[in-house]
C-alpha cells in the first residue's frame, strides 16, 4: 500500500511538474523574451566578439590563447560556416584601429545594450530585482575575462578527438548554460536546478548542431 502511494506521488509531481513547464513553455512573454533577445544578440554579436577577442589580443596574459580561441570556435560553430566567420572577424579585428573614437563607443554601446537587455529579460522571468547601473558593469566585465580562461582550458582537451574530446565538448558547451542559469538571476538559484536545466539545454542545442551540420553536408543544395 505504501510503495502505491510513492508511486502515486512520483507521477503527480511530474505531472505537475511537465504541466507548469509546458505552461511557462508556451508563455506569451516567454516567447516574445526569447525572440527579443535572439534579435539583440544578432545585433550585438560582432560587437560581442570584437570586445571579447580585442581583450585577448591586447592583454599579453591573454595573447597566447588566440590560436587556441580560434580552434575551440571553429570547432564549436558549424564546421562549413566557422572558417568563414574568423575570417571575418579577424579582418574586423584588424580593422577596429581605423574605427575611431566614435566608431569604439558605438561598439561599446551595442555591447552594453545587450547585456542591459540581457540583464533585464533574465531578471523579469525569475522575477527578481534587476541590477544597477554598476553592479551589472562590474559582473558583465569580469565575465568577458573570465571566459577567455575557460575557453583556453577546454581548447586543450578538444584537440584530442574521439569520445573524449566529443565529451569535453559536450561539457564546454554546458558550462557557459550552467554558469549563465547559476549567476545571472539576482537571487539564489538551486544549483541542482541549474545544472539540470542548464544540461538539458546544452544537450538540445549540441544535438541539434550536429543534426544541422549532417543535413548540410548531406543535402545537395548546400554544396552547389
């Protein structure tokens, strides 16, 4: 009788709980929050990466992991379009001393405005107080220092290959979820809650990367 009840409880919390998920799944703000920032991030990416790499490139601590950024990336992005994206961004790189004054606060301000906009979305959905004007300077800017160290320290182990560089990968791509669902909220998050949710979207997004990457490689009207 007793094991018939845990049982009964064990089905209704996941009821429950796939119930209130799929609810805050569907959610109208939501999907209006997940639109806005995919729309930000495509404009704040360049920028993004202009600040992140211009602050390895100039910090000599930092200049030796630029080879090893470059991999982890070419390896992370979707192998037909990585080339082509560092390309890119190295002749942006090059570019950014004829940018001027003006030119560096624009990107400046993209970056900002993300993670102002970021910050914001993050906050409402957990619906906790946001951060000031300097609490968030203080957290965004230590966070495009830390990432460099990060990304070296998973480059090493990639360029092993076999099952495990794919699980290192997996790893590295989880990470930054993990981190991002851990500290971004203002409030104490159950870091069983994080590291849960976070593999999940970490599992999802390396999944759908490499079923992307087979369709184009297998898909005739990406190679003509």
């Amino acid at each position: 009788m007793d094991n018939k009840k845990v049982l009964s409880n064990i089905f209704k919390n996941y009821y429950l709980f796939l119930r209130d998920f799929f609810d805050k799944l569907f959610d109208d703000k939501v999907s209006y929050y997940a639109s806005s920032l995919s729309w930000n991030t495509l404009f704040a990416l360049i920028p993004l990466l202009s600040v992140f790499l211009g602050v390895v490139v100039l910090l000599p601590q930092f200049a030796s992991l630029y080879e090893t950024l470059q991999e982890v990336m070419l390896k992370s992005l979707l192998p037909e379009t990585s080339a082509g994206i560092i390309e890119y961004i190295n002749k942006f790189l090059q570019n950014t001393s004829k940018l001027g004054w003006l030119g560096l606060i624009y990107v400046f301000l993209g970056v900002f405005l993300f993670f102002k906009s970021y910050d914001y979305i993050i906050n409402d959905v957990f619906e906790t107080t946001k951060r000031g004007l300097f609490a968030g300077l203080r957290f965004y800017i230590a966070t495009l220092f830390v990432i460099p160290f990060l990304v070296w320290f998973f480059g090493f182990f990639l360029k092993t290959g076999g099952v495990l560089g794919y699980t290192i990968g997996l790893v590295g791509v989880w990470l930054p979820f993990y981190l991002a669902y851990q500290f971004s909220p203002t409030t104490n998050t159950s870091w069983i809650a994080a590291s849960t949710s976070s593999f999940i979207t970490a599992l999802v997004w390396y999944l759908s990367k490499n079923i992307f990457v087979y369709y184009v490689l297998s898909n005739q009207t990406y190679t003509t």
